[in-house]
C-alpha cells in the first residue's frame, strides 16, 4: 500500500505511538501486540516514503549546446559539458514538443568530401541529412539521408544530391517535417521542391511536391515551420521593383499535417516566421519589412491558417514554455539590427536582457528550461544560465545554438 507524504504527516500527528499504546493496553496483550505491528507497519511505509520523495534527482533535461557542429549536454551546476556527437557539422538542435528528442540538420558526407577535395562551396546550401538524437539514451537515427549514388563537384559524375531545411516539430510530436531541393543534374537540371513528413510512430514519410516555381536567391530547401495541426512553407519567388531591379516576393502556403495545400498569403517582405498562439488558436507570426515599393520598418503581422488572412498583430510575441506557461518568458522589445529581449517574470516589471547572438527573433540560442524557471542564450559566443534574477556562464565558448525545453510563442497583447 501506498501513501502520500502529506497523508503521512497528518496522520502521525493524530495516531502518535505513545498515545495508541496506551490506549491498546487496556484491551488486552493480543490486541495490543496487533495494533503496534500495524501502527510499526505505517510508520515504516510512511517513512520510506517519506524519504524516497526527498532522494529523488532532478528529472529535468540537459541543455543540449552546438558547439563547433557538435552537440554536447550540460546537466547542470557543478557537472562538466558531456560531448554528443561527433561529426563536426551538425547544425540546430529542435526540442520535440515533449522535450525528450532533438531533431537537427547534418551536412553530408559528400559535401564534406567535395569541400575537402575543392576547398570550398559557392553553390548555395549544401548537401544534408536529418536525425532525431533521443535526450535520455543518446540514441541517434538517420532519418533522411543522400542517395546511394550521391555526387557534388566531382569531374566525372553529374551533381545529384538533396539540400534540406531545418527540421520542425509539428502534429502530435511525432512527426518531423522539412524540405527538400532534390538536384539530379542529369535527369532534372531544375531541380525539385519536396515537403517531407516524417512519422516517427511508423518510420514512414509522406512526399508532398511543392511544385513551386523558380525560387529567388541561392539554391536552398524553403524554410518550413510546423504546429500542431499546420505546417507553414515559405515561397520567395523573383520580382522586380519600381527602379526595375530584381527582388523577391514572399508568401507562405499553408498546409495540414497530412500535407493537404490549405491556404496561401500574400506577404511582400518577409525576414522571418513561425507558428503562435492567440486567443487560443494558432496562427503565423511574420515579421515583414513592408514590400519592395513601399518598404517599412520591421514589423510583427498574424496569419490566419484557414483562410491566409493577414493582419497586423494586436501586441508582440513572447517566448514561453508551453510545459510552464506561468513560469519564465522573452518578449522581443524592438527589431531593428538586432531584438532588444526583455525577461517576462510572474508579478514583476519585465526586466532587461538586451542583445543576444542573433539578429532574428525566432532564434536557435534562446531557450527555456524544462521547467520553466531558467532560461539560457549565447552572447559573445559563450552559452549562460539565467536563474533567480543572475546569469552565469557555462563553461563553454563557440556555442552557435541551444536547445532545453519545449518551446512556443504566443501573443502578449498588454506590453509592461
């Protein structure tokens, strides 16, 4: 049988030994001897407990740091950075919804040939693979990789590789989606867009052509963010604008977790986008910077996934911990060059933090803790702990990207 510590503790102060001994003396040795066996039994299962709520360890997961393409675990004060990989191009680290898998981008064994071979890239992104790495065991599966006949800058064999975007996290928590450019020089010169939905439950993934026309900019897989019941695709097409120069026009198509095309929205501008909750229900939050003949500051719009309506957002994001919504949270005060961050804690003034490794508000070295009552960022390359008011630093440097607990954005409609 088992009871709760504070069951426990109300009901030794009514059922104390001396007084249950006393009582039972007057009813007979046989009794008494029962009633001190029980009473001795309880007293030992509360104690035990008691004290096994006490030893309990801290269950809260690692920050998982980027350093030098490789991800390396911190558990905590006093333990020493533990190393997770070793490849030496790994990319972003992508918290699943419920904190126990990274997800995360890897450059491929045959761009890193070709580097090696050339010396360098000017081609646009480069070839790429996905895994999901599992927090607690360190088990790593591939879970997109190259063609067996994958080939890059080599004189006697056309280029055919895949470039991929960075994973998202979208449904239930466990599908992985991303994009891919597929080049196959001798069969498709053009290339082709995929969008890739990877269920995790049944290792299976679900091909979508995106069938998007020429993209402007250098060769890459579109980015791609994903909630739980959307995923969000950016398009960049080529433009000209008044003065007749090129450019490019964004807009993002949205579609459902089984890759069904929902809606499309016009957006001009766009630096930067991903899903956040308002009033309950999600929606995309883009940062645009007006349109090519009009440009303006930056500025946070909403977009309605159903019908792709675009408005200008009724306040800013805040970074929170959906795990913890009441705990910890970021709003970024201003844009500008680069966001001005500001702490969110319950019952205090927003307190400041200031600049941070990245000039976008949708970063990957900004993070909160499982728990929500810590936070953690890279400034000047160093990785820091905010807790309790202070920062300290992690015994790391050249950190370019964390990952700790679940994260979400939601709108934060009264700004003070």
């Amino acid at each position: 049988m088992m009871w709760s510590a504070r069951f426990c503790q109300q009901f030794s102060t009514i059922l104390r030994p001396q007084h249950l001994a006393s009582t039972l003396s007057a009813k007979g040795s046989q009794r008494q001897a029962m009633g001190l066996l029980l009473l001795s039994l309880f007293f030992l299962a509360c104690a035990t407990r008691t004290s096994t709520a006490q030893a309990q360890p801290s269950q809260q997961a690692p920050l998982i740091l980027n350093i030098q393409g490789d991800l390396w675990a911190w558990a905590g004060p006093g333990t020493k950075l533990q190393r997770r990989t070793n490849w030496g191009y790994n990319k972003a680290p992508v918290v699943s919804p419920d904190g126990k898998q990274i997800a995360y981008k890897s450059t491929a064994q045959v761009a890193v040939d070709a580097i090696r071979r050339v010396g360098g890239y000017g081609g646009g992104d480069l070839p790429a693979n996905i895994w999901v790495l599992d927090v607690a065991t360190n088990n790593a599966v591939r879970v997109a990789d190259q063609p067996k006949d994958a080939s890059l800058m080599n004189p006697n064999r056309p280029d055919k590789y895949i470039v991929r975007s960075d994973p998202t996290w979208a449904g239930d928590g466990t599908l992985v989606v991303w994009t891919e450019l597929g080049q196959d020089v001798a069969a498709q010169p053009q290339g082709a867009y995929t969008l890739v939905i990877y269920d995790l439950a049944s290792n299976l993934a679900r091909r979508i052509d995106l069938k998007l026309p020429p993209q402007y900019g250098v060769p890459a897989a579109p980015q791609v963010a994903g909630s739980a019941a959307y995923l969000a695709v950016r398009s960049t097409v080529f433009a000209t604008d008044a003065k007749g120069s090129a450019t490019g026009l964004d807009s993002l198509l949205i579609y459902d977790t089984q890759g069904a095309l929902i809606s499309t929205a016009q957006i001009g501008l766009l630096t930067e986008f991903t899903w956040i909750k308002y009033q309950g229900k999600d929606y995309v939050a883009v940062v645009s910077i007006g349109s090519p003949d009009t440009p303006a500051d930056p500025h946070w719009l909403l977009v309605e996934p159903r019908s792709g309506r675009v408005s200008e957002m009724p306040g800013i994001p805040e970074l929170y911990n959906p795990a913890a919504p009441d705990s910890l949270g970021l709003v970024p005060r201003s844009l500008g060059t680069a966001p001005d961050w500001q702490i969110v804690a319950p019952g205090k003034p927003l307190a400041q933090l200031g600049t941070i490794d990245d000039v976008y508000a949708i970063s990957s070295v900004l993070t909160i803790s499982p728990d929500g009552q810590q936070f953690a960022y890279v400034k000047d390359g160093a990785a820091y702990i905010y807790s309790a008011g202070q920062a300290v630093k992690v015994g790391a440097t050249e950190v370019s990207a964390l990952a700790w607990g679940p994260m979400a954005w939601r709108v934060r409609e009264k700004v003070g």
